[in-house]
C-alpha cells in the first residue's frame, strides 16, 4: 500500500457460491485491489483487506489461493471478534442472513450483503431496525442493488432525467431463460433455486430486484397483481437425482407506480426460467412516454422519439414490410461502464471510509421483501395488494 493508502479488513462469507465468487470477489474486490483501492476525496486510497469465511476450508483455501487472498477461515465468530476487521459481507443462504447480520451488528461490524435480506418481511425489518440503531454507534449498512449500475439502465435512466420520455405511461419488463431440467443437459442453476424449503422460487428472488428498479427508475410501487406458477415440476439436481419442485419457476405480475413526477404509470413485469429467449437480451427494459420510448438490456439501450415515430397500419392480410427493429435509434456509450457490483462495492467503501452518501441500505433492503410478500399474496389471494410506505 502507498503511503495514503489505508488497509480496510473485510469479512466475506459465503463467497464460494457463483455469485460471491464470481462478482463479488473476483470482478469487485479482487479488481478494485489490482487497481490500487478505492480514490477518496481528499486523495487518500481505501485498499480493502479480505478474510473469506466459509464452512468447507478446501473451498475457501482453494478460492483464496486462486485470487491472491492471504487470509481465509471456517470460524465466523474468531472473524467477527477481530476489531482490525471492521466490515462484514454476506452472499451466504438467505435462510441465514438475518441471523448473520444481526451477529455482525452486535460485534461492531458495518454491515453489507446480497439480496434478499431476508426471508420474510418481518425478519427483513427487524434487521433493518437493528441496522438503523446502529447509525447512532457510527455503523454502516447496505444492500446490492446491482442492476441500478447496469449500463443500460443508467441510459434508460439519462433519458428519463433529460425529458426524453415527457410523461411517462408504462414500463414492460421481460425477464428469463430456459434452465435445463438436468435430465438431458446439465443444470446452470442450482438446484436450491426450485425447492422453497431452500429459500428458492423466482418471486423471492427476482421482486427484490424489481422493487428498487421500479422504485429507482420509474416511480414508487404502489400496489401490485402477481400470478406465480411451477411450470416444471420434476427437476434433476447436481448429482443427477430427480427431485420435486416446491418452489415458482415463474411469475407475471402487473405493478401500479406513482412516477416522480406525481403520474400514474404501469409496470408489466414477467419473470421466467421456462421461457426460450427470443428478444435482445435476457432482461429487457420497455418504457413508453408520450415524448418517447425505448428499449434497454444489459449494455444496451434503444429509443424512438416522438418525432421519429413511424406510422404502421394493420393490414392481416398483407405481409409486413417495415422491420421495427431498425427503426430505434442506438443511444450512445458516453463514458466507461465498470462492472456494477464493484460500483456499488467502491460506493459503500467510501461511505465506510468518508461518509460519502449513500441510500441502498437494509431499509430499501426491505422494501424488496416486501414486495415480495405483497406478490405472494397476491397469487394466494388472487387479487390485488397495496403496497404502503415501510415504517422502520
């Protein structure tokens, strides 16, 4: 480390499944340590210091070996007692979240993990309002929200704080893939993913997600009409052995927002891992104005303005001449995009470490799990569910 350079300990547990390993670890803080720290304001750099924590000590051995990390562990509470380490992360099972950040909370830890929260919202409010106390004893807390630094949704959201969409109607969002049964190709998803007991099913996994880019992007959820369903009910897990599904594999919701502002605008939101992709991306972002519209996914973004609108007319028995496709115009890249989690990452740092603003904390944490039960609800109840403001 230079001489302005400050060592930051973090403890990171549960870093050896997909995600904590491969965007957490290894394109965050692996990367932001390549790259010298995290740049403060007053010129000092932030350069963290991880512990990876994990119950199989061949795992997390081999995981640390393989990144260049020093220090790696199977003891929780011996990590949690060191005061030289003053950061927790969790990307471990959600069933054990709460729990975990509760523990961190109490050892003096500033707090930071993946999404859910928690499992239900009553849990996800309780460590919300822990983490709120804590404030008072200079404690930090986050939640990723990663798809906010995506670069399609940063230039669905220029567009948005430009004008482009004057008033703003409905937004469609399209998600999912086809995730092989396993009994002709192997899985690409876990198979806790299908079994509720596990903490599966995609509307606790993707309405969190839905929640901040909705509430972020587009306007305040409101209320919410969700349809869940298990399309594939017999699924094959990483050995080979058949099992039953017991979680949802899919689910169709339609979401009432206020926009910011003050109009009433429409979320469309389909989440799939039974659907066959035929569309720019995996996750596609549809958002209709009276000015404008435009289409955005992962990288990339789309829009048509009023005036470029073109003027198609329904004719079924005429072949269609026009190719829609190209008549969007390709919003530009106006600057680097760096991976989103290590954005988020180098964001929570400089709140740690200066202060900094930031608003992605347990309490929007919350929200997600809230609409979470809202959504389930609603498929239980077959009607719609306000969605009220969140008193933590």
């Amino acid at each position: 480390m230079s001489e302005r350079s400050e060592r930051l300990g973090i403890v990171m547990h549960g870093v050896t499944g997909r995600m904590g390993t491969n965007q957490h670890l290894v394109r965050s803080i692996v990367a932001i340590r390549q790259q010298g720290g995290v740049a403060l304001a007053d010129g000092r750099r932030v350069m963290p210091d991880p512990i990876l924590i994990g119950r199989n000590a061949d795992k997390v051995a081999a995981l640390a070996r393989a990144n260049g990390i020093e220090r790696w562990g199977t003891d929780l509470a011996a990590a949690l007692a060191n005061p030289a380490d003053t950061v927790f992360f969790d990307a471990g099972t959600t069933q054990m979240r709460p729990q975990l950040l509760a523990q961190a909370l109490r050892s003096g830890k500033h707090v930071y993990c993946e999404k859910p929260i928690a499992t239900n919202l009553a849990e996800a409010l309780e460590i919300a309002k822990l983490a709120k106390a804590a404030e008072a004893r200079g404690l930090k807390h986050g939640a990723v929200q990663d798809k906010l630094f995506l670069p399609g949704l940063r230039k669905l959201d220029m567009l948005r704080r430009a004008g482009f969409f004057g008033r703003l109607l409905s937004v469609r969002i399209e998600f999912g893939y086809w995730v092989f049964e396993g009994d002709l190709q192997p899985i690409q998803r876990p198979s806790w993913n299908y079994r509720a007991e596990d903490g599966g099913g995609i509307i606790l996994d993707m309405m969190c997600h839905w929640r901040y880019v909705l509430d972020n992007l587009f306007g305040e959820v409101q209320s919410v009409s969700c349809l869940g369903a298990t399309h594939i009910p017999r699924r094959w897990d990483e050995s080979g052995q058949a099992y039953g599904a017991t979680a949802d594999d899919a689910a169709y919701a339609t979401l009432q927002l206020k926009g910011h502002g003050g109009e009433p605008v429409v979320a469309q939101v389909n989440s799939s891992w039974t659907t066959r992709v035929r569309r720019d991306d995996l996750v596609t972002f549809h958002v209709d104005g009276t000015h404008g519209s435009a289409v955005a996914g992962l990288q990339s973004c789309r829009a048509q303005s009023r005036v470029a609108t073109p003027r198609p007319v329904w004719n079924p028995d005429v072949k269609q001449t026009m190719n829609f496709f190209e008549q969007w115009q390709e919003v530009p890249d106006t600057e680097t995009y760096d991976n989103g989690f290590k954005i988020q990452w180098e964001a929570f740092i400089r709140h740690v470490a200066e202060d900094a603003p930031y608003r992605w904390n347990l309490v929007e944490g919350a929200k997600g799990v809230q609409l979470v039960e809202a959504a389930l609800q609603s498929w239980r109840e077959r009607r719609w569910i306000d969605v009220p403001p969140l008193a933590v």
